[in-house]
C-alpha cells in the first residue's frame, strides 16, 4: 500500500528559493530609452492587466478594430492585415516563411544586423537567397540595386526602412520597391523600428508585405506584433502548393483567428488590447503629427548630443531618426556607458552588436520632451563622471533650441 502523502512527499527537484519582483525591480521603474522596448502610455498599460475570452464578440470587435487601425498605420486598404504572438522576428518569419519555399529567389538588401535576419530566414526554409551586401553607415544606390536586381531576378527582395543595429535610414524605399515591382518581385519591408515614426504608404510604394513589432514606434508592450500582406503577396501564400513548415506562423491558419473568428492559437488577449491602446493612440494624435513630433524631438537631441561634443555615428544623408546612435569616446566600451547611465542615473539605452556605438531610441513615447531632457543630461553628466570632457550645458541648451523651434 502506498503510504506517501502530498504532505511528506519530497519532491525530486526542490522548490527554489527565490526573490520577489520588488526585490529584484528597482523601485522607480528606469527610463526606456534604448532601441527598444520603450515605454507605454497608461492606457496601453491598463488594457495589458486585462485577460478576456480570446473567442467570442468582444474579442471580433476588438480585432476588428485593431485591423483597420493598423490600416491607417500601414497606409494600406489590404484586407490581409494579421497580428502576431511574438516578436517583430516572429512577424519577419511569418513572412518570409509564407511567400518563400525551396527554390524561391530571395534578393536581401543587407544594411546590417536586422536586414541580414530576413536573408538568413530565407535560406532556412530553403530559398535561394543573395544578398546585396551595403557599406557599414551607407545606402546602396538605385543603381546598384537595379543591377542586382537584373542579376539575381529574385521572386522578393527584401529591404529594412531603418536598419536600427548601425542606425542607417533606408531613405529612397519607395525608389526601392518600384525597383523591385517593374521587374516582377514582391517586396517585403521591415518597419520594426520606423512605424509610425516616419513616413510609410504601402500601397502607394506597392510594398507587397510589412512588419512591425509592438515594442518600438507603436508603444505597446514586446511580444504581439504587426504584419500586412498586398493582394498579390496574400496571392502567393494561398496559391503555394508545399506546406509551410512553420504551423504558428501558417498565414492561412492564422486567417482563421484574425479574419474568420476562428481558432488558431490562443491569441496573447492582453497584447492585443494593450497594441489596441496603442493604435488608438496613434489614431487620435494622427500620423502627421506623431510624424512631426519624431522628427522634432530627434533632430533636437542629435543637436543636443553633437554640441556636447560627442559624434554622431551615421552621415546626416542616410541617418536614422528612430534611433540615434552616437560613437562612444576613446577608451571607453559601449557598456561602461550604459551600465553607468542607467546605475547612476536610471536611464536605459542601448549598445549595439559589437559596433563602438550607444543608442538612443526616439520611438513613440520616448519622443517626449521630459524624457529627452532626462535622457540629454544623464548622458553628459555619464560622460563628465567617466572623465570625458564634454560642453553638458551646450548640449542641453542645444536641445532646448531643437525643441522650441529656436525661438
Ligand atoms: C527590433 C528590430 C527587429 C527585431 O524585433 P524583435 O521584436 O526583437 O524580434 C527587427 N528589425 C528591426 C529593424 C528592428 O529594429
């Protein structure tokens, strides 16, 4: 007979002892400032506290209109707009892995670190992919992406708007897809970093698929994201004959759940109404004005930065706004000046892939004008305590300047 109860049992693996959050959190959450995540408006923190029925009317209303906000926001009337449980790389694999199989020419056009994630999505499901490799802090031209382009006579070519690893701006996309689009390929744009901080018209670029994250330009919470297909591209998943061996990521079955009221997977019910919030938000501040406040509010602080005394990483040409990515100083790395940032003065930014660079994030609501000025002393007063001699007042004034318009 068996004489164990629950009580005595001791189980084979013990019970951890761990620390609570409000051990482990500082006990004022640290400013975003990085290249991502950013932080979220209160509403967008209030609808993530929720769970609901992920079936049911509600949830159809609340998709519905998630739908045809992220319409306005891609400048699209496609009716393939889907959301994604995961992150913008979830998104990026959902699709490249539905309109690209064995054999499938791919043209990467590979800036960096983001752009080359699409490239290696591709050969892992069997494309063949070339790439068009672009100079660190540099575009490729029109001309040279026009001769890759009759060179490797890809099916796609994919492209990232801003290429937020060396912070480089992809500023003739719509050059690029009408490239790609006389010569019979669909296009496929990674606007992670750069929706609904600048300018973006799928349909009048005739982008054939775009994809975004929630963490970033948006302000919503990471793990839901964002992706829209043409009615060509929507053509091409439906037409495929070889299954997609990415079941979560099956376009078709995810048609289920964002178009049919369907099941697909339970959907992340919280993300999704927390990216409602935000798309919400971005609806009543309307893109122009929530374009013109990025632009302000960036230009400001590489202003701010330069007249510090520190350089600016990328070319004015072809520089990101989104993210704002300043060389680090002579015999300092990367992380001495963020873990000091962040530990003396609760700012977070970001470092980047091994390049001799910090960034700072100017997506959604980072591009507040408190959060700048926090984020433009913090930054001087780190480099005055690493003992870099920098001008912080000229800095901050610079900014001030920046953001009244210098008046
Ligand atoms: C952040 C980012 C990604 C990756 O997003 P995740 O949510 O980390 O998967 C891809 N592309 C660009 C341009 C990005 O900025």
């Amino acid at each position: 007979m068996p004489t164990s109860s629950f009580t005595s049992a001791s189980s084979a693996v013990p019970c951890p002892v761990v620390e609570s959050l409000d051990a482990i959190l500082p006990e004022e959450p640290l400013l975003m400032m990085g290249a991502g995540p950013v932080p979220i408006p209160a509403a967008v923190a209030k609808a993530n506290a929720i769970v609901i029925n992920h079936l049911g009317g509600t949830m159809v209303k609340v998709i519905g209109q998630v739908k045809s906000m992220a319409r306005y926001v891609f400048q699209t009337n496609s009716k393939w707009v889907l959301g994604v449980a995961g992150p913008g790389s979830a998104a990026m694999e959902m699709a490249i892995s539905n309109l690209a199989w064995e054999g499938t020419r791919v043209l990467s056009i590979k800036n960096g670190f983001f752009s080359e994630r699409m490239a290696e999505m591709g050969r892992r499901v069997g494309a063949r992919v070339s790439t068009l490799d672009v100079a660190d802090r540099a575009v490729a031209s029109l001309e040279e992406i026009a001769g890759a382009i009759r060179r490797e006579r890809p099916e796609i070519v994919t492209v990232v708007q801003g290429e937020t690893s060396n912070t480089v701006w992809n500023y003739h996309l719509k050059e690029i897809a009408a490239l790609a689009k006389a010569a019979g390929a669909l296009v496929i744009v990674d606007a992670v970093c750069t929706l609904s901080t600048m300018p973006l018209e799928m349909d009048a670029w005739g982008i054939d698929a775009v994809i975004t994250g929630g963490q970033k330009g948006l302000s919503s919470i990471p793990g839901v994201s964002l992706i829209a297909f043409s009615d060509a591209a929507w053509e091409r998943v439906k037409g495929r004959t070889a299954p997609n061996a990415h079941w979560c990521l099956d376009a078709s079955l995810a048609e289920n759940f964002w178009h049919n009221a369907g099941y697909h997977y339970t959907a992340p019910v919280s993300g999704v109404l927390a990216l409602h919030e935000a798309l919400r938000l971005v609806c009543a501040e309307t893109l122009e004005k929530r374009f013109t406040r990025h632009l302000k509010c960036s230009l400001a602080l590489q202003d701010g930065v330069a007249a510090m005394g520190l350089r600016l990483y990328t070319p004015k040409a072809c520089r990101l706004n989104s993210v704002v990515g300043i060389e680090v100083p002579e015999g300092f790395s990367p992380a001495d000046v963020c873990s000091h940032i962040s530990r003396m003065h609760q700012v977070e930014i970001s470092g980047s892939f091994g390049l001799p660079i910090v960034r700072i994030g100017q997506m959604g609501e980072q591009c507040r004008e408190h959060n700048l000025f926090r984020t433009v002393h913090a930054l001087g007063r780190t480099m005055v305590d690493l003992g870099v001699k920098v001008d912080l007042p000229a800095g901050v004034a610079a900014l001030e300047r920046g953001l009244s318009g210098g008046k």
